[in-house]
C-alpha cells in the first residue's frame, strides 16, 4: 500500500465524522417526516431518546466497515450507502436498548441508558417505563429498515439490501434470545458462547456492512460469501472478546460503562469463562460468588480483578484476541488478488488495530 494512504485509523474516523453530521441531520428532520411523532408526550419523548442514545458516541465501525466494502469495488460515489449507513446504525440503537433492558444497565455511552432515563421520566410507573424503552428500541428496529426500504435505487439492488438487512434483523433478535439463554444456563459452554458471538457479533457488525456495501457497489456475493463469512466470525470473535476484556479490565471513563457490569450482571463471557477455569479454592469460591450476585460491590470487582490478575487471565484473554485478529488479517490479504488494494489494506489492519482499542 502507498505510504502516503490514509491509515485505516484515519479512514475510519472519517467515515465517522461525516456520519456524524448526517446522522444528526437524519434526527432533526425525522420528527416531521412522521404521521403523530408530535402526538402526547411520550411519542416526541421516543424519539428525543433515541437521538442522544444514537448521536452520543458510538465508533461507527459499521459504518466504516460498509464504505470500505463498497471500496473494494469501486472508488466512485456509490448511492444507496448513505441509507444504509443510517440503517445499520439505527438497527445498532435498537440492540442497545433492548441490551440494556435485558442487563438491567444504568450506562450508555457516557450517559442514561434509554431503560434508566424512562424510569426517571416514569418513577411511580415502572411498567409503564419499561414499556416505553421497549417501544424506543422497536421504533429504532423499523426505522432501520424504513429508511432503506425509501432509498433511490434500482428495485434489484433495493431487494438484495433489503434481503440482507432483513436477515441481520432476525440474526440480531435470535442473537439476545440466545444470550439470554447463555446467562441462565449452569456453565460457561464453549460452543454456545461462540453461537452467541455469531449472531450477535459477527453477522450484524462485520457481515451485514460488508455484504450491505459490496451488494451497493454492484458486486455478486456469491463468489465470496465462504471468505466474508470467515473473515466476519474472526473479527466479531477477536472484537467480543476485547468487550468482554474492557469490562474487567477498562476504564470506565473511557468505556462509557462501570466496570465488572458483566460480572454483576451474571454474564457468562469469554472473561468470566477464563475467571472460572483459571482459578480454584477460595479465588474460585469468590469469583463464584460475585457472578450474578445483587451485593457485587466494586470493592468485589476489585478483588475479582485482582485474582484475575495474579491468574494471569489478562494475558491469556489477549493472547486469544491477538490470534482471532491475526487470522482475520490473512484473510482480508487473500482479497488482493480479486479487490482495490488500498481498501484490502483497511480490512487487514481493522482486525490489528481492534486488538488494543480501549472503549
């Protein structure tokens, strides 16, 4: 690649800033763009909620990753993406929500998650609360598909986004029912952990983009679905397992999030999976104790740390992350000989740069 290319850094911030500026645009707009948006209190309130959720932060990688697919074909302007971007990004909000409700978790993006922020508004009506969360997350799931459904494209193309978009949808509720089965079960299984990284990982953050904007740039999937569906397990697995090693060891000041929610939660990750079979007698006991317990204090999820610490699960999480990435990488490099150069470039070092992200 010319040294003179962007980074993959700063191709993704970018992608970002102008996003940003459309995105915030999208929202101002959309009120009118509504029949009964301006109804009673709560309908306006929904979407108040779900613009700063959507607008406060966010690393875009969807977005990113959807520009670079369409790269890979084409440096030309390439129209449909600009919807899809908001696409992927509302169906993105709606995750979060329901995510939130599901985890019980006051922290988003440095503020209120949507749930918390309606039991404020809502303090002697918790049901009524939770209900109008859940419908804030809903509104955002048919927007996602709504915005594209309105794109200026050739019917074909329209579908085949559609199909896809379509699917992702699914893939991502099926992807929390399974969650939420993980969390209850008795033990941290391997393969369901992995199933769970699939659907809610992998094909909704790195598959959809990529399939989403190489579909835009008028490319035939086809000959490259076994190769996009590889190189997305990798980096959604590599990328899940660096959230779930921020959780314990991050800043919360930088994540957005308190530390050891996961562990509070009862969340069975791959850093509570490697908490468990590191440790045995009393650090087992405790860490035992603190998975899913109402009295997890920070003062537990200090000790917790710690014990992972002196165990060495730091080390051999990031081992397992490095190894994710660097695979995804060499499957990105065998792109070259069929995709543009300096995009193939970006998706080789996207997996790289994930491994050390700190939010």
């Amino acid at each position: 690649m010319d040294s003179s290319a962007p980074s993959a850094l700063e191709r993704v911030a970018g992608h970002q800033q102008r996003f940003d500026v459309s995105f915030a645009k999208y929202f101002a707009e959309l009120s009118g763009d509504l029949n009964g948006a301006q109804l009673g209190r709560f309908a306006p309130r929904c979407l108040e909620l779900l613009a700063q959720l959507s607008l406060r932060g966010g690393k875009r990688i969807r977005v990113a990753l959807l520009h670079e697919a369409a790269g890979l074909v084409t440096r030309e302007e390439v129209p449909g993406l600009a919807e899809a971007a908001l696409s992927l990004e509302l169906l993105h909000s709606h995750a979060l929500v329901l995510d939130d409700i599901m985890d019980d978790s006051p922290m988003r993006r440095g503020g209120p998650s949507t749930y918390y922020a309606c039991r404020e508004d809502l303090p002697d009506h918790p049901q009524a609360a939770l209900g109008l969360a859940m419908m804030t997350g809903d509104l955002a799931g048919f927007l996602a598909l709504r915005v594209l459904f309105q794109a200026d494209l050739p019917a074909d193309r329209k579908q085949a986004m559609l199909d896809v978009q379509l699917e992702v949808t699914t893939d991502t509720v099926i992807g929390q029912v399974l969650d939420l089965e993980r969390d209850v079960t008795s033990s941290t299984d391997e393969e369901l952990l992995e199933t769970v990284c699939e659907y809610k990982t992998s094909r909704y953050t790195i598959l959809a983009p990529l399939r989403l904007g190489l579909l835009a740039a008028g490319q035939d999937l086809a000959p490259h679905e076994e190769s996009l569906r590889r190189y997305a397990r990798l980096v959604g697995l590599s990328g899940q397992m660096r959230d779930d090693y921020l959780d314990l060891f991050g800043d919360p000041d930088v994540t957005g999030k308190p530390t050891g929610a996961d562990l509070r939660a009862g969340r069975h990750t791959y850093a509570t999976r490697e908490l468990l079979a590191a440790t045995g007698g009393d650090d087992h006991d405790t860490v035992r104790a603190a998975l899913g317990s109402p009295h997890c204090t920070p003062d537990t999820i200090d000790r917790v740390r710690d014990i992972a610490h002196r165990h060495d699960v730091h080390t051999r999480l990031q081992t397992a992350i490095d190894r994710n990435a660097r695979a995804a990488s060499a499957e990105a490099a065998s792109w070259h000989r069929h995709w543009n150069e300096e995009a193939v470039g970006v998706f080789e070092q996207l997996p790289l740069w994930g491994t050390r992200r700190n939010r």
